[in-house]
C-alpha cells in the first residue's frame, strides 16, 4: 500500500506561514485526488484543500487566498502552503490521498500551531 509521510509543521506566530510537505511511497497518481484536511481539538475533521488528478484544486472558503495545494509529480509529494495564519488554524493537519471508489489513504498527520 502507498504510504503518506507529513512533515513541515510546527509552531508559528500569526501571520507567519508554513508549508506542509505530503510524502508518497508511490505515484500520487495512484489516487483520483489528493488533499489535506485539518482537526481542532473536540471538532469534527474538515477538507481544507484538495487537488486532482487533472489539477484542479478546491479550498474552504475560511483559506481561500491564503493556502495554497500544489504538487511535484516528480517527486510524488503534495504540499500545502500556508501563509497569513491565524490561532484558529491551529490543528493536526493529515494529508490524504482518494479514488473514486471511496478509498481513502491517510497520513499519521503533523501538528500546526499559530499563537497569537
């Protein structure tokens, strides 16, 4: 099975930026879509951006023109870029790749924290 490695959190101050790396064991093109979701303590996980296949990408509304998903094929790795964090995006972070038959891989996760 491909395995997903995160790396690249930490803690920040806000409005500072990080950038989260999402290692594959294979091909993220093995899975239909790629993407990260993030989980605050005693809150639901929630998808904070994706991307396709085909590189379309998707965002939640409350990071729109802040994060930024990107891929390296080459090097078979997803990324989130952060920028302009805020406390409340303090969360663990899992990079998780889906197919369309519902399958879903995830990763360990990696913990973000932005102090105010």
């Amino acid at each position: 099975q491909v395995q997903l490695v995160e790396s690249g959190g930490g803690l920040v101050q806000a409005g500072g930026s990080l950038r989260l790396s999402c290692a594959t064991s294979g091909s993220i093109f093995s899975f239909n879509s790629m993407g990260w979701y993030r989980q605050a303590p005693e809150k639901q996980r929630e998808l904070v951006a994706s991307i396709t296949s085909g590189g379309n990408t998707n965002y939640v509304d409350s990071v729109k023109g802040r994060f930024t998903i990107s891929r390296d094929k080459a090097k078979n790795t997803v990324y989130l870029q952060m920028n302009s964090l805020k406390p409340e995006d303090t969360a663990v972070y899992y990079c998780a790749g889906e197919r369309t038959s519902g399958y879903r891989r995830w990763g360990q996760g990696t913990q973000v924290t932005v102090s105010s």
